[in-house]
C-alpha cells in the first residue's frame, strides 16, 4: 500500500480553531498546516522532521519542561507559555515570530534561528532564550535594523545584546557565557571589576560586517569593585600577534546608561571583528607594559647596593595594601590629574608585609607612582606600583610588570615618583607594547633622566656609577630644601612640624617624613641611616639649600 502524506488544515469559517495537544506532537514526514490566524497548543514534546506549514502559531503551554526538537527545521510562529520552561533538544528554525508569555527557551547545545523579517516580542527579565550551552540565537540576514538578542547565560542571568549592522548583512549569531576569562575562551576567570558574562558573537560569512553593540546587565551580574561610573564593552582580540588580548581604551571608557527595567548598558560602534565580547574597566583594558628600574636614595644601601625593606619588617607592618598617593594631591598636580586605569590599587598583606619571608632582592620596599606621558609630556594615565629592594618596579600582584592599561601601544615619556622622594622622567620616549615589556633602568645613568632646565642633577649619585630618585622631600612637592618661610614648601620645618615640641622622635610610623626610610621619624641618632634631619642635610649637601626635580 502506498504511504500518503498527512495534512491538517485548521481554518473553519474564517475563524482559528485551538487545537489542544495534551500528549506529545510528533511529525514525522507528513505535511503540517497551521493556517493563518489558528493556533495549535501543546502541552507536551514536540517533535518533526519537517518544515511545519502555514502562518499560524504553535503554543507552548505545558506543566512541566517541555523538550522541542524540530531537527533543523521551521515552525512558522511560536509562543512560549510554560513557566517551567521549554528545551530544545535539536535545532529549530522560527519564520515569523517568537513571542515570550511565560517561561525561557534553553538551547543547550542546538541552535534557535530567527529567518529574515522574524522577529522576538514579549521577551524580559523574566523571559528569554537561555544559552546554557553551545547553542546560539541566531538572526539571519542581520542588517542595518537594530535587533535585540534577548539571552542569558543562565535562568537567573538576563543579558540582552542589542545588534546594528551597518557593513554587509550577515548571520550574526550570540550566546551568554558564564564569567570572563582572561584569553577570551581560554584562561583565568576574573573574579572582579566586570559584569560576569561573556558575549560570544559569531558570523556567518567572515568580514564585512560593521557592527554597534549595547550590552545590558543586571547589578547582580557585577562582580566586586566594578565602576559603573567608568567602563565599556572590550572585545579579545585573535590577531595580528602584536594586539592579541583584550582592546578598550581608556578613551572608550563611559559611565553606564541606565537603569532601565532593572538593567544597566554600555555602547560601543565600529566593531569589526566578531568573538569574545565582555563589559568592564581594567580587567579587559588593552595592556600596556612598562619594567622601570629605580633606586631611592633615602632607601639605599651603598654596602649591599638593594634598598632596605624596613617598612615591610618593621613590627608594625607599615607598607599599606592600599597604594597612598590618591590622598597626596601635590603629585596629581592640574595636568597630572588624569588616572586612567590607575587610583586605589591594593596588593595583599603577604606581599607588602612580613609573611612575605625573609628579605631578598625581590621583597618590597614601597609603593610608587608610574605616570604615563603623551609626545607633549602631558601625564595621560598613571598606576600606583610597588618597588623591589633591587629597584624594580612592578604590579601590584609583586612580580609582574607594570601595566598602564588603557593605553594603547605606542611611544610615551614615562615616569616615576615616589611619596617623600623627587620623581624622575625618562629623557625621551620609549616604544611601549601590549603583549611585550619594554625595561628602562634609570639606576645606571645620570643621562637616563630627563634633566629640564633646572640647575642640579635630576637625580642623586649614590656611588659613583649608581643613581636615585633625590630623598628629602618631606612635604609634597617638587623640591627638597630648608628655606622659606613654612613647611609647605620648607622640609626641615616640616619636619620638625611632623615631630611638635613634645617630641623628637616617631616610632612605627608610616609617614612622609620618614626620609630614610626606617619606620621612625626622628632628629637624633649618630647618621643619616637613622636621622631624618641629618638624611637631609645629607640630600643637600654644604654646597647648596635647594635641589629641584625638573617639571614634567
């Protein structure tokens, strides 16, 4: 007997019929109809290996999940009425429109494609396509018109990606990842200052494309320490080898737009290369590394030639975890104002402290500032760092180069200050890159520092061939001198204003008068190792009351 075709037809008087499914739908090589304006609901599976006909609507509206497996093909027009949810479990094709009642779609690893001119209706915080999986919501042809992919990672997580093309049409398919990692799909995951999810963009036909995305998020998505006042969408760059990672700008950074309904976004255009896309500040800023080297003169120990880490020993546990310059304001002078992805940075208390072991070459000394300058010698960005007793200058985790992030890879004057030392400036500009370190040692060259106009050296000679940023500098400033008439601008009357009449001696303090670094701030003991008055005097010298740093 031959096999005939089944086909329902549900059009009665011009009026749609509800046909109520309450076991399973199951097509299997026949020919489906749903006629323009009636509706077939299930309450259970669904399942074809056919396209399913017509213009009308399937509803889903069971008790319990209900799995959809359309095996690749096309129902016309879906709503999703099932606050228990509905699963795919094979790819499904949707011509017209998907329209969310009640309950999310889980695509798990099988793909929900939108044709064309289908669009999504009804979708919210409470409604939308789950990418729990390897699956995507894709929309084909996706062109100048703004559409919005409703997803999230999770039933809790709700992150729309709204989407403008404005190059050449394409299928752009997204899913929401659970955390940001930090090789894009490889790696690390942060742990704070992003909203945690990652936007994973593909396309169909590579190139062409020139897309505008807004990101949204809920404030339970934002993981500690993220600045919703500052921050922007960064994509993870694959090629070429010089800009693989991460690639916002500072100049790219933004307040967040929002709330609305609950949800906050950021904006970014001109996007060009489809992957990894995640919002937030430093984390997914564009590296920029930077290996200073410097020695500071009150810290220095001609016999060793490291500088001691007495902050660090000290009984008390001096060193901060939290960098101290945001308070010093006479080192974020008008122009030097800018923090880029710099301003409170913290390290950890084994690190700056006396769990970190024994002194060595590598144990920290103190925190200092590294100013990054533009061409013009403008200060652009700046990064609290720590200093090694060997006199290298590195992240906060105490090993890593610095990371001036934000910036991208070009030339720059560099420069570093310290809290009650002079700062010092390269004398030109160095090559800096993202995924390489550029060294600079300031320590064995007087010629390494940029010298300006001013009438000494622009740093100390602690041995003949050794130099240092010049100590003394007591109150903030430029300079280092003992005229003038108060301790704004007189670091002997500052410090003896640190001490007050009562006293000539501070012990277990971490305080910019402490020039030689001890842990105490004092004017007796036999040398300037242990006396600040006679640390400056030493700075000085018998030829001269004033030693300035040159202006940059």
């Amino acid at each position: 007997m031959k096999r005939k075709p089944l086909q329902m037809m549900l059009l009665t008087g011009g009026l749609a019929l509800a046909n109520v499914a309450s076991a399973q739908l199951f097509i299997d090589q026949a020919t489906f109809t749903i006629q323009s304006g009636a509706t077939v609901t299930v309450q259970g599976d669904v399942t074809s290996n056919v396209d399913i006909q017509g213009a009308g609507k399937v509803i889903l509206k069971g008790s319990s999940n209900q799995n959809v497996n359309m095996n690749g093909f096309t129902v016309p027009n879906v709503e999703i009425d099932n606050a228990a949810n509905v699963t795919l479990t094979g790819a499904a094709k949707v011509s017209g429109v998907l329209t969310f009642t009640n309950g999310d779609v889980l695509l798990g690893n099988n793909n929900l494609t939108l044709l064309n001119a289908a669009s999504i209706t009804g979708a919210s915080s409470t409604k939308y396509v789950v990418t729990n999986g390897t699956g995507r919501l894709i929309k084909t042809a996706l062109g100048a018109t703004a559409f919005t992919y409703p997803v999230g990672k999770s039933t809790t997580s709700y992150t729309p990606l709204a989407i403008t093309n404005s190059g050449t049409a394409d299928d752009i398919g997204v899913r929401a990842i659970n955390t940001v990692l930090s090789a894009g799909t490889t790696g690390t995951a942060f742990t704070k200052e992003v909203v945690n999810n990652t936007w994973d963009i593909n396309e169909a036909v590579a190139g062409g494309s020139n897309l505008s995305l807004t990101a949204s998020w809920a404030t339970a998505d934002e993981l500690a320490g993220f600045d919703r006042t500052r921050t922007g969408i960064s994509t993870y760059l694959t090629a070429p080898a010089a800009s693989v990672g991460w690639d916002l700008l500072n100049s790219q950074v933004a307040a967040a737009t929002g709330p609305t309904a609950g949800l906050y976004s950021a904006t970014r255009t001109g996007v060009t290369s489809v992957g990894s896309f995640a919002v937030g500040t430093r984390p997914v800023l564009s590296p920029l590394l930077v290996s200073p080297k410097v020695f500071l003169q009150g810290a220095y120990n001609t016999g060793t030639g490291l500088m001691n880490d007495a902050l660090r020993t000290n009984v008390n546990n001096l060193i901060p975890t939290t960098e101290p310059y945001s308070a010093l304001t006479g080192m974020l002078s008008a122009n030097n104002a800018v923090r880029g992805s710099g301003g409170g940075e913290t390290s950890a208390a084994n690190i700056v402290g006396p769990s970190a072991g024994a002194s060595t070459n590598n144990t920290i000394v103190d925190w200092v500032l590294v100013q990054l300058h533009n061409g013009a010698g403008t200060v652009i960005s700046q990064r609290a760092a720590l200093l090694q007793r060997d006199g290298d200058v590195v992240d906060v985790d105490g090993i890593s180069p610095v990371n001036l992030a934000g910036n991208a890879a070009g030339t720059y004057f560099v420069s570093v200050k310290h809290r009650n030392h002079l700062g010092v400036r390269t004398a030109a500009t160095l090559g800096l890159a993202k995924v390489s370190t550029t060294n600079y040692d300031f320590t064995d060259g007087l010629s390494k520092a940029f010298a300006g106009a001013v009438a000494n050296n622009a740093m100390a000679s602690v041995t003949g061939s050794v130099f240092a940023l010049w100590s003394g500098n007591a109150n903030d400033d430029i300079s280092v001198r003992m005229t003038g008439l108060n301790a704004n601008n007189n670091d002997y009357l500052r410090l003896l204003s640190a001490l007050g009449a009562s006293t000539n001696i501070q012990t277990n303090v971490y305080s910019k008068q402490d020039l030689n670094m001890d842990g105490s701030v004092r004017m007796t003991g036999l040398n300037a190792n242990n006396n600040d008055y006679l640390r400056l005097l030493s700075t000085l010298g018998s030829s001269t009351v004033l030693v300035t740093q040159p202006t940059f």
